[in-house]
C-alpha cells in the first residue's frame, strides 16, 4: 500500500520570530496571508491532519484546509522554557540546556523529551503506512525534524542539524514497508 506524507510546519508566531521556545500562540498575520496566498498549490489529499496548537490550527485554516486534531503531531512540550528565548535559558539553566541538547531523553524544562516527540512520530508514520492515501499535516519543527532522522535511520541528535523554516513542507513516502524522504525545507510560494 502506497502512502504519502506531506508534512508542512506551521506558520511563524512572534515566538518563533524572536527566537524563542515555542509556546501556544496563533500565527502571525503576516504568515496567515502568506498562507492564503499558497493555498491553491497544495495537491489533493485523503485527509488533513493538524497538530492542537493555535499555530497549527491557525494555518491549516488560512490554508483552507478542512483539518482534524492528531495529538501524535502536537510540537514538543517545553514547559517553563516555553516563550522564553534560548539565550535567556542558556543563561538560566546551561546544565539544562547542555542536556537537552546532547541527550534525547533529557527533559529538564519539566516537559517532554525529544525521545518522546520522535516515538509519537514513528507511531504515526507506522499508522498511515498502514493506512496509505496522501496525508497533509500541519506540524511544527521539531516534530518534522524527529521524522526525517527516523526515516533516514540518523541518530536523534541530528535534528539539530536540521532547519525547518515556516511554511515549509517536507513529503515522504511509504511503499507500505518503508518510508523514504522524498523533498525537504521546500518552502511553498
């Protein structure tokens, strides 16, 4: 069974503008009109998946996206880091910061670890392959960045390595036995 992902990272929010861990927060308006602006190019899809944030959500909607909430593509909990800048916590918490940037399993802002967003990811990759058909879904960067190191079979720490930009989407797809990363960062205008 064929499948295909196209997994597009939500819009920029005054967070993510400033450098700032995310927190939940709607989409700028800017990022909203650019969506709008690209929404005739997405391809046709059997369904529309968005992650529970308002960014997401926000995106999905500007992108005329009929979409259903899928917890598996929620953005990684960040807990009390969330909303605050990376110099800040690294001035804050360098112990925290230094693990959560080399150990995968680390959580010290009291959320979730990178581990656990890349488990969440693989199980919904197993799903659609499963499932097949082409599935949009609205995400975030660490989220997009966790599936291309599983299906490129890269250590975790790899995502780090990765930039997603907003409004960027990055496709794979599954011959129901493995996925492939077919397009990467491609930003859509």
């Amino acid at each position: 069974m064929f499948a295909r992902l196209t997994m597009i990272a939500s819009g920029a929010t005054q967070s993510t503008r400033k450098g700032c861990f995310p927190k939940d927060e709607a989409p700028e308006p800017s990022a909203l009109k650019r969506a709008g602006a690209i929404a005739s190019s997405l391809r046709r899809a059997d369904r529309v998946w968005t992650s529970p944030a308002l960014a997401a959500r926000g995106t999905a909607e500007a992108l005329g996206l009929d979409a259903t909430v899928e917890p598996l593509l929620a953005e990684q909990d960040f807990a009390r880091w969330a909303g605050k800048g990376f110099e800040a916590v690294q001035a804050e918490d360098p112990e925290g910061m230094a693990a959560w940037l080399s150990d995968p399993d680390a959580a010290p802002h009291g959320g979730e670890s990178l581990a656990a967003v890349a488990l969440r990811g693989a199980a919904l990759m197993e799903r659609l392959a499963g499932e097949g058909g082409h599935t949009i879904a609205l995400t975030h960067a660490v989220p997009i960045r966790a599936a291309i190191v599983h299906v490129l079979g890269a250590p975790l720490s790899a995502v780090w390595k990765i930039d997603i930009e907003p409004l960027s989407h990055t496709e794979f797809r599954s011959d129901g036995r493995r996925w492939v990363l077919h397009a990467s960062g491609v930003v859509i205008s």
